[in-house]
C-alpha cells in the first residue's frame, strides 16, 4: 500500500517534470496545486532527492532536478 506522503512526492516529482522545461511552476501554480509557498515547494523537492525516491527517476532528470533546486534555493521563483 502506497502512503499520502508518497503520493505526494510524486505528485510534486510529476509537476517538476511538466514545469521544469520552463523553469519551473509560479508561486500561484504551487499554491494552487500543493498549497506551498516556492520555498517549501523547493525544501520538499529537495528532501525527495535526498530520498530513496530519487533512485526511482531517469539519472538524468534527476540530475537536472537536482541542478533546478540548487538554482531554486538561492533566487525567488517567478510570481507571473
């Protein structure tokens, strides 16, 4: 049986992988989706990569994710 906390992590794995082309979702895409500020967004994403979730993904956009969050955690996301 899969748990929320799970669920969610790919919800946000899944959401990362749509917006990452774009350099990632606005503040009011994550509000609307995930109810979190860019910063808890980016905090999350980073313990999910830090996680055995990460071993689950293409070396490569986990790579690229990992990249998108370091990026992410020194500069505000976009708010447009």
């Amino acid at each position: 049986m899969i748990d929320d906390s799970a669920i969610e992590d790919m919800r946000i794995i899944e959401f990362a992988r749509q917006w990452l082309p774009y350099g990632g979702g606005t503040t009011g895409d994550l509000l609307v989706e995930f109810g979190m500020t860019p910063a808890c967004y980016i905090a999350r994403l980073d313990s999910i990569l830090a996680g055995p979730t990460a071993n689950q993904l293409d070396p490569n956009f986990r790579d690229d994710l990992r990249r998108f969050v370091s990026v992410r955690a020194s500069r505000p996301a976009p708010t447009a």
